[in-house]
C-alpha cells in the first residue's frame, strides 16, 4: 500500500490523497512517509489526530525517531500550550495538533498556513462522531478551501468505511482503499468452547478449540480465554463498554491468572501518587494483568501501555478509548459488542451496539506487523444460538455503515461565531454557502438544496442568538467578530459560555470572591457539565452538596446564582450534580490529597483530574475576559493562577513550581518542595543537591535539575534565595498533611503471635485470624513503629526490596480472612511510606511470645520495641519476610 501510495499517487509529489485501510494496515506510515518528505524539503507539516492522548504518543514517537536529523517536533492541545508560540511564529518542521486547537490556532493566527507543505489528517472515521464530528467538519472544509490559496498537500487516513470514497469527492482528493493486512486475522465467534472464524485475506473458514465453560457469562468466557491464551504465552485485549467492567474484570483475572507480576511498572506506579486506581491498578499488576480507562491519569495509562508493549503485562482490560489511534497491538482482542452513548434529546446515557465500523477498528488490533507473524485473533463471545446468529448478520454479513456527517444535527451557534472570527464569513449568506462546502453539503446536496428554507432558518437562529450573546455585531449589514467574539474562538470556547463566563467576570470587578465561588462558575458551563461524574440517587437526595458548597460563598456570590440556593426546588439533579463538581475540583487545586477525595466523594481520580483539567482550560478563558473587561489586575492573575494550578491539583503557594512540566514530576512532588521551603524554580535550582535528591529521589532530582538549567532565571530578576542546607528539612513522610488522630480503621488488633502451622495468630476484634507469617511480619512492622511514634510511618525503602508486593498481598490477606477494606487498613501517604491505620490505643502485642516465635525474622521483631530503632530491626530482620 505505501508503495502503491508513492508509485501510482504521487505522494512525494504534492499529491492529495485519502487512504482507506484496515486497522494495522500500515495507513499511518503514509502519512509519516509525507511528512518527512514535505521537511526534507524545508517545508512545514500539520498532523492532525483527535485526542490528546494519541498526539502526545506522536510527539514522543516521532521527536525521538527524527532527533538525529534535527527535526523540530511540536505538540498543541487544549491543555498543553507550551509549543503554541513556536508554532504560531513558524518555529517548528512538524506540529501535532488535536483537530480542536487546531481551529484555534487558525483563528488566532489567520496566516498560518503560510510555508506548510503538508497537513496530515489522522483517523478520518471521527467524522462521524455524535459529539465533535461536526467541529472536526468544519475545521477540514475551512482547510480545504484554504488550500486554493496556500497550496499545501492534504492526506487523510481513514478506517474502512462504507463510503470513504466521500471523504476524497468532499476534499478533492485521490483515493486509496486497500482491504488487505500484513498479518493475517482470524475474525470470529467463540460459542461453547469453539472459536468458529473466518480469516480476514484468504476468507477461508475454520474452527479452533479454546477454552470451555458451562453455561457461563459473556465476561467470564471472556476472562477465561484470556487467561487460557496467557498462559500459553499470548497477550490479549479485552475491550468492554464502561470504566467499572474493566476494572472488575482485570481484578478477576488476576486471581485466577497469577502470572509473574509487572514489578516495574508497579515500581513506575509506586513514585506516583496514592489512589483508590493506583491501588486496584498495582494488585492486578501483581499477576501481569492491567486496566485502561479514563479513571487513570494520563500518565499511568502510558505506564500500561509501555510495559504491555515489553511484554511483562499480559493483558489489558479496557474501555473503547484505546481503540482509537493508540498503538497497542496484541495478539488477540476480545470485545464486548456494547457501548455507552448519551441520548442528544433526554441527555440520559444508554447502552447500544457497537457498530460494523466500531467492531472492525477495535479487532483490527490483533495481530500486528514485526510482532504476530501468523496470525491474530478477533474474539466476540456469544452464549445462545440466537446470539451467535445475531453476532453473525451484524458484524460479518452486513455492510459497513456509510459515513454520516453530524454538522447537519447540531446548533451552529459555535460555528457560526468561529467562522465570523476567522473572517471565513461575512453574512447568513456567506455562512450558508460555506456549508456547501462541508461534508454535510456534499452528502446531503439535494436535500439542502430542496429545502433552502430550512437551512436559511437555521442559519438566521444561529446568527441571533449570537448577536444576543455578543459574540458578534452587525455593521452595515456585514457581521462582524465582537472582542468577546474573537476571543472565544481563539480560547476554543462555546458561543454561551462566552457569553456566561463575561456575565460572571463583569460581576466580579468590584465585589468579593472566592476561589470555590470561580471553581463553580466554571463547573456551570456546558464544557464543564459534559464531563462524566458520578452521582447517585442517594447522593442527590441527601441535599448535602448545595449547602457544603453554599457555605463556601461570599453573599453576593450566592445573589450571583440567582435561585439556585434559595429553594430545594431549583436544585435539580444536573445543578446539584455542576455543585458537586465544582467541591471535588475547589478540594483538588487546595492540594487535598487524591484517595482523600475519592472516599469522600466517590469519584475516582482520573475522573477529578479530567474535570479539573477542563475547569483549567476554562480558568484561562475567564482571565482573557477579566483583561479584556479591564477588571484590576490581581483578579486576572488570580484566574490564569488559577488555570495553571488545575492542571496540578496543587494550592496557591505551589503556582510557580508547575512550570516544571517533566514526566512523573507531580502534585505530590510539589507538596514535598513546599514543604521543604522551595517555592519556586529559582528556590529548586539553587538548593542544594542532596536536599532535592532526598525530596525527589536521584533520577527524579537530576531530571529537575536539567531542565531547571535550560530555563535560567531572566536577567535581571533577583533569584529567591535558596535555603541553606539547615533549613531543608529531613523527608518525613508523616508531613502528608494529616494529622496523627486521623486514622482510617477502629478496629481492635492484637498481635497475639501463636504460631499456627506455617501461619501466626492475628487477634481483630476479639476472632483470631490464621495470618500467613510474611503478611503477619509486614503488619507487625509496621504496628512497632504505630507503638514506638504513634504516627507509624515507615518509608517503602525501609520495608525491603519487594514491599509493595508485601504490602498488596498483605491486604489480600486483610480483605479476604479479616473482612476489612484494605484501603482502610494499610495506608499509603502518596509520598512512598506506609502504615497501619489503626489508633495505638487499639493495637496490642505479646510480645514475650512473638520472641519466642519458631521463624527468627518475626521473632527479632520484637527488640524493634525495645530498641527504638526501625533502621536497625529492619536490617536484621527483613520484616518484609
């Protein structure tokens, strides 16, 4: 196909181009191939993708790749705007940008095609997306109509669609569709322990045996062919519908896999910081199995991703996300043929099949090139007769879906503000032959033209209420872009929030605020209430969420909102819902620590994060307003303050240190420089270097300390003064902001220390538990030094070589013979030490029998009590077992 593509399309050429081809096909390295070409040649590329995460896996992958040429690699999306001035100045040979910012970027700097040669559209099938279909449509005809005057070659790569040869008619472009894989792929049912397939090049049917259950579930069938297959030595991704189902089921396999575990992805997880996810996250880890949803940070999922791409996970459990771009190939995926979707009319969410076009690029991951060089499989799991037919016409006899474009079943306020302030359109009738041009024009050309009316009403509600929003004003007949206008576009936000942030902004110039009181303002806009957050029933009807957050506004904040306080009646369930986003977001950038909110509010921290990253995005809108409304200066910084510390979840003080923006330098991180006095990069740079590596760890010390030095002060500007090595004060990893009396179990123990066979009694509440002697050596170290300091904070390094594996099964142990909740029990204070969360007053020992305990390492533990001295015990005893 690349050949093909070079040989017969004139790729290196300047020729436009749209390629068709299955997952795995090779299509990326087309667009690759392109790119080098166009710099090579001293001209500029754009590649365009549609999610943050896969433009940070292309500017890592091609950075890296082409560093040696000197390629100058750039990477723009909403929340990443470090590149933004280079790119918008011409800095760069290749800029990969998410569709998004990229209509931006456009608007903000209109000549800034100017000297590119080549844009590179990525996964062309989004198009079809419900939700941002319709602004990646706009964006791709703004480009195609540019290119009359910039002259730059456009290829698109597209999954196999039913009517991909669209995409080519609508941009004006050559079309390639290629229907072949390098590695074979073996595409089928598995129904009663038979695996009945039919290979995707040669279409010769077979059967294969697999492993069989009795009238078992979908899932568990699931599960069981996946540990079956890892067994023999083969890795799988399993693709199910929501968040919960691939965390259950990882969890699951884990304990029926137990496969070596991936200890150094649990090493990675273990610098990061605490969360109900890492936790889940490093047990299934323990046997080489791994979840993938958005409940991860960003971060973490690139953990998964690189060591189930070494081979030490075995399988990925995951959510349809990662089917999109990110290159994860295994040798088999399994799918659940379900997704979840939100209604557009009642905005419920619901469940629904996955489509023909859906099915195909999610078990297209299986078998990859240079890595399966048989073949792989693509596994649907049926458990009747009826369901196996129904699989069958669905997604192997039916047809694949035709491309249906989305522009013509949204609002078009947005667009109609974004084209007025890219000045692609002066009036209704410039916008309305602009839509001509889009991909909804193409499609639906006789229905548009049959009914002009329609399309000229829509137009004109557009276009009021835009006027009403101020976003656009009307001179001499031509619509103009307001201030407002303009920098909504530029800021990538929607035409009412505009228009809501400016009302709120204008009400803060003379009047107080609270930092809450911003959070929600924030958390009220469309953006913001389109981010998933859990809220049960039972949550909703406790009234708890409107009077914590009321409690946290000035009374003319309140007044602000209207009736939303003042009567239960106002609060429905997506206003209490906005309330209790805006209190897990107004708790996040106070630098609460993540699993304290997670309990609290039940919420995971990939979802916190992903709010909060939208309030960011949000935040800095709202400053661009205050300055444009020239409110006094402090409010304006007080807002871009505000944005920047989002995107950290750290408190005011720890402004200055999110400019280190380094792999694994987090949050927790920060915490521990301000504890240490080091509140800007100046106070980092200038500290001494053996304080920084006790803070941060050598790797992590040194990293900081490089780029700190690339970036020296400006001149001119007097450098905090760093502390002297005095003041720096030792790493106590007590200092995690609680206090001693908060202790997460009231349970009694008692460490009775009886031995039982190769076991020793643990006493909870009155029942002795047969305790294996390695868990039982961990939580008596770690109840030693609960007796010796009444904090009971022993760092992981002091607790041996394997302590996390120590600890995760320690708490195995706890959760299934104790019956207590392990995240109760062990705490971990996200700076690397552990305890047992019990009140000393609740922990007993007999210790003269734990001396006299048959295994000496237990037994020396109890000159720990005696001696005072953990480092000591701990190098005699190896307490970890």
């Amino acid at each position: 196909m690349q050949r093909t593509a070079v040989e017969h399309y004139n790729l290196f050429g300047g020729g436009n181009l749209i390629v068709s081809a299955p997952t795995s096909s090779g299509k990326t390295f087309i667009g690759e191939m392109a790119a080098a070409h166009a710099i090579t040649g001293t001209r500029k590329c754009f590649y365009l993708v549609p999610l943050k995460a896969l433009a940070s896996e292309k500017f890592e992958t091609f950075r890296e790749r082409y560093r040696t040429l000197g390629f100058r690699v750039a990477v723009s999306t909403r929340d990443y705007r470090q590149y933004d001035t280079a790119i918008e100045q011409g800095e760069f040979d290749m800029a990969i940008v998410v569709y998004e910012k990229m209509q931006q970027l456009l608007t903000r700097k209109p000549g800034l095609l100017s000297g590119v040669g080549l844009v590179v559209a990525d996964e062309l099938q989004v198009l079809a997306d419900a939700e941002r279909g319709a602004g990646i449509e706009v964006l791709l005809t703004r480009l195609k109509l540019a290119r009359a005057k910039a002259s730059f070659q456009f290829v698109g790569l597209s999954a196999v669609l039913k009517n991909s040869d669209v995409l080519s008619r609508w941009l004006a472009a050559r079309f390639i569709e290629h229907h072949e894989r390098p590695v074979e792929l073996r595409r089928g049912i598995l129904f009663q322990g038979v695996f009945d397939y039919v290979a995707y090049n040669r279409r010769a049917h077979g059967t294969e045996p697999l492993a069989a259950g009795e009238d078992e579930p979908a899932w568990r069938a699931i599960m069981r062919n996946a540990v079956h297959l890892a067994r023999q030595g083969e890795q799988s991704l399993i693709f199910l519908a929501d968040k919960s189902s691939a965390r259950k089921m990882a969890l699951q396999a884990a304990e029926e896999f137990h496969g070596p575990p991936a200890s150094e992805a649990i090493e990675e997880l273990m610098g990061m910081e605490e969360t109900l996810s890492r936790q889940m996250l490093t047990d299934s880890l323990q046997s080489g199995i791994a979840f993938h949803n958005a409940d991860l940070s960003l971060e973490e999922r690139r953990i998964v991703e690189r060591h189930f791409r070494s081979g030490s996970i075995r399988i990925i459990c995951a959510t349809p996300t990662l089917a999109v771009g990110v290159n994860l190939p295994a040798k088999n995926v399994f799918l659940e043929p379900m997704l979840w979707e939100r209604d557009e009319d009642t905005g419920c969410v619901r469940k629904r099949h996955l489509t023909r076009a859906e099915y195909e690029n999610m078990g297209g991951r299986a078998g990859r090139l240079s890595l399966h060089d048989d073949f792989g499989r693509s596994i649907l799991v049926a458990t009747t007769e009826l369901e196996r037919m129904q699989f069958r016409h669905s997604y192997f006899e039916s047809p694949l879906e035709a491309l249906e474009p989305q522009l013509i079943g949204v609002d078009l306020d947005t667009h109609v503000m974004n084209l007025v302030a890219a000045r692609a359109a002066h009036d209704a009738a410039e916008i309305e032959r602009f839509l001509t041009h889009t991909l909804t024009g193409v499609v639906h050309q006789q229905a548009l033209a049959e009914h002009k009316d329609r399309l000229r009403e829509k137009v004109a509600r557009a276009v009021a209420r835009c006027l009403e929003f101020g976003v656009v004003e009307e001179v001499g007949g031509r619509l103009r872009s307001t201030s407002l206008g303009r920098l909504c576009a530029v800021k990538g936000v929607a035409a009412r929030t505009g228009h809501e942030l400016r009302a709120w902004v204008a009400s803060i110039q003379t009047r107080s605020f609270s930092e809450a009181e911003a959070v929600y303002a924030l958390c009220r806009t469309s953006e913001a209430r389109d981010q998933h957050l859990n809220m049960s029933t039972q949550e909703y009807n406790a009234w708890v969420y409107p009077d914590q957050l009321a409690a946290l506004l000035h009374p003319q904040g309140a007044a602000f909102f209207g009736r939303t306080f003042e009567s239960r009646n106002h609060q429905t369930y997506e206003e209490v819902k906005a309330m209790k986003m805006a209190l897990v977001v107004h708790e996040w950038v106070q630098g609460r620590p993540a699993l304290d909110i997670e309990q609290q509010y039940q919420s995971l921290a990939g979802t916190i994060r992903s709010a909060a990253e939208t309030c960011s995005w949000l935040a800095d809108a709202a400053a661009a307003i205050a300055d444009l409304l020239r409110l006094p200066e402090g409010r304006g910084k007080f807002l871009q303050d505000l944005s920047t510390r989002l995107v950290m979840g750290v408190a005011q003080p720890g402004v200055e240190l999110c400019a280190i923006r380094l792999r694994g330098f987090t949050r927790v991180h920060v915490a521990k420089l301000l504890q240490a006095g080091l509140a800007t990069p100046d106070a980092v740079r200038q500290a001494p270097e053996e304080s920084l590596r006790r803070l941060l760890g050598a790797r992590l010390a040194e990293r900081v300390r490089r780029a700190l030095a690339r970036s020296s002060p400006t001149p001119g500007c007097p450098a905090t003064q760093a502390p002297t090595p005095a003041s720096v004060p030792p790493d106590d990893p007590a200092s995690g902001g609680k206090s001693q009396s908060e202790f997460r179990c009231d349970a009694r123990f008692h460490f009775d220390g009886t031995p039982h066979e190769r076991r020793t009694i643990l006493a909870v509440n009155g029942c002795r538990y047969p305790l294996p002697n390695k868990t039982f050596g961990m939580l008596l170290r770690l109840a030693a030094q609960l007796h010796l300091d009444g904090k009971g904070w022993v760092r992981r390094d002091e607790l041996g070589d394997s302590a996390q594996q120590f600890i995760s099964n320690a708490r195995k142990d706890l959760k299934t013979i104790v019956h207590l909740a392990d995240a109760e029990v062990i705490e971990n204070d996200g700076f690397g030490a552990y305890r047992l969360s019990v009140c000393p007053e609740r922990v007993t020992f007999d210790w003269e029998r734990i001396a006299q305990h048959w295994d000496k390492r237990i037994a020396k533990l109890a000159g720990l009590a005696q001696t005072g001295s953990p480092g000591r015990a701990q190098t005699e005893t190896d307490a970890a077992g």
